[in-house]
C-alpha cells in the first residue's frame, strides 16, 4: 500500500495486519512518520514519482495496492497547485503505471467526499452527483479517480474508490491545517485558546479513523466491489458542537473564539454511505463522543511522551 506512514495509511496498516495479511508500504516520508510502520510492515522509502517505484512494485507483485499516498492538504494545494497535481495525479499514474507493467490486477483509493462535490443542497450527498470540487486538491483527487477507472477498463483490472468524509482520530497532525479535532484537541489540552471561523455553524461529516480502516479491510475482502463508495457516518456536526464536546471532555469551561469566516468554505457536507453497505457491508461504528474520546485519550498520551 502507499501512504501507510501516514495519518489515516497507519490505521489502514494496522488493521490490514491484524487481518493476516502480509502489507508492504510505500511512502517518501512527505507527511508520514517511519515509527507509525510496524516491524511486521516492510516500508519502502520511495516518491511515488521516484523511477525506483517501478522496480519496488515489480519486487513486490502485490495481489491488491491500496493507495492512500497524497498531497493531501487543501491550502496547499491553492498555493502550488502544480506540487499537488504532481503528486496526486502524476504520482497515482505512475503507480498505476507500475501495476500494469507488474500485472497487478486490483486497487482500492482513498479520495475524498467533500472536497469532491462541493458546496450543495443534496445532504446528504450520494456518489452519483455532479462533482464541483473548489480546490486544487479537490480536482487532482477526483482525476486520480479518473484514472484508475480507466487503468481498470485499459487492463482488466478492477478499481474501488473510497471518498471518504472528514477522518478524524488517534495520529492526526494537529499542525498545519489539519482537522479541527486534532487541533481543537492539541489546543484545549496545552491550555490554548481555540479559533472558531465564522458563526461555527459550518458542518461536517466527522468518521473516525478506525472506522475508515474497516472500510478499506473490507474493500480489500470484496474481490468483486467496483466502482466509488462514499465512506461517512451521515450524521451533521457544526464546529461550535464539536468544541462544545470536546470542551466537556477535556474539562475547559471556557468557550470559542470567534475569527473571521474563511473566504470560500464550504457550508455543509454530508455523505450518504447507502453503497458502501450494500457493497461492503460498511457501517460506521464508532459515535462521535467514542471516537472524540479515544482522540483524547491519545492526544493526552502524545502530550506527555
Ligand atoms: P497524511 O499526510 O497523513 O498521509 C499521506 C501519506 O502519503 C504520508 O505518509 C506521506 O508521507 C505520503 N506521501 C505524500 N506524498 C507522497 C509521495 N509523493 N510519494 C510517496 N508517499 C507520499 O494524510 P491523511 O490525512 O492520512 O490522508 C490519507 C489519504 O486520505 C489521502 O489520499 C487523502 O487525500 C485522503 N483523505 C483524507 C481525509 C482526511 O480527513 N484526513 C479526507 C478525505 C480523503
């Protein structure tokens, strides 16, 4: 799999393993820690866009490549647009690419939900919408989606898309523009103050990570699952909830700061995640006080370490 050093790929990892699998990891280290591989992951520090990647693949003849590898920061993505589109389109054409000369025949990608469909008033929203994403980032992730449709009907092989809400949970960088949870989280817990933008009125579709990873291991069992899955809980919280939550849990009494709004968010997003039952007999199964929980119990670890 590629990404795995990172955030959400380390869950992925983890659970693949627990699942008996035999993963091998391919990640520069970009974002990505080399600690969060276990010992029994072999990890192959390579660029996607690295001539070396082809050789690694060759060596490796996965049965499946679960790609998780991006840019995968939007604010990024505004300001070097090029970066992200040699990352996220560049890089997944190499890689599938590779697959084809290595004769791998099935790939799972993680892409991405609310960055895809942009601002709408279909909540929640279902895979077959018109895309409208706003960002660089969202147009090189819905291209690479692009591409591995077309790899699949070019070679044989069979591609599934996971567009996935906003994640959250244990690992997440709370530096840089990361989720509001880490960052709420980081924040509430050093005794900082938080900055809310805009009203806070502003929604999301928070899943957590460890439900996210169940849905890749399940993708990874369902050999015939084509095609995009949304992966999202269908449940709307507004950013002051989540910072009321997450406030309550940490023990502050103290409420938000409000910043200016800014320019060009999105409004609302929600998924509908009908298909990825029906294909993959996902659900999600961690509420969101469980998971702001465990994120906290994390973080409070991180803090002391
Ligand atoms: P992350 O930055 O923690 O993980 C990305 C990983 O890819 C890192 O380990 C990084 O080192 C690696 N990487 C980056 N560029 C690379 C390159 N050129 N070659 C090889 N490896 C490279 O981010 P994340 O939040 O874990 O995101 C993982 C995936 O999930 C991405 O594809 C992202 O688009 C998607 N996604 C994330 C969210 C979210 O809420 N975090 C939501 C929707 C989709």
């Amino acid at each position: 799999m590629t990404g795995g050093a990172g955030f959400i790929g380390s869950h992925v990892v983890d659970r693949l393993l627990a699942d008996g699998h035999s993963v091998e990891v391919v990640d520069n280290l970009a974002t990505g820690r080399r600690e969060r591989v276990p010992s029994a992951a072999r990890l192959h520090v390579c660029d996607l866009r690295d001539v070396r990647l082809d050789a690694v693949v060759a060596a490796v003849r996965p049965e499946i490549v679960v790609h998780v590898a991006a840019q995968a920061a939007v604010s990024r993505s505004v300001g070097d647009p090029h970066f992200d589109a040699s990352v996220n389109v560049l890089g997944t054409i190499a890689l599938l690419e590779a697959c084809r000369r290595a004769g791998v025949r099935r790939a799972v990608y993680t892409s991405t939900g609310g960055a895809a469909y942009g601002d709408t008033s279909v909540l929640p929203t279902p895979e077959d919408h018109p895309l409208r994403p706003a960002s660089p980032y969202g147009v090189s992730k819905v291209t690479a989606e692009r591409y591995l449709e077309c790899w699949a009907g070019l070679t044989g092989g069979r591609g599934l898309t996971l567009r996935l809400a906003n994640v959250y949970g244990p690992r997440q960088d709370p530096a840089g523009e990361a989720g509001v949870i880490a960052i709420f989280t980081s924040r509430l817990l050093a005794g900082a103050s938080c900055v809310v933008n805009g009203d806070g009125e502003q929604t999301r579709d928070y899943v957590y990570v460890g439900d996210v990873a169940d849905a890749v291991a399940r993708a990874v069992a369902s050999a015939d699952a084509t095609g995009i899955a949304n992966i999202g809980t269908g449940a709307e919280t507004t950013v002051n909830e989540l910072y009321r939550r997450l406030a309550r849990l940490i023990g502050v009494n103290r409420g938000a700061e409000h910043g200016p709004a800014k320019p060009g968010e999105q409004r609302r997003s929600l998924l509908d995640a009908a298909r990825a039952r029906s294909l993959l007999g996902w659900r999600p199964s961690t509420p969101l006080d469980e998971g702001l929980t465990q994120t906290v119990a994390w973080f409070r670890k991180e803090v002391r370490a």
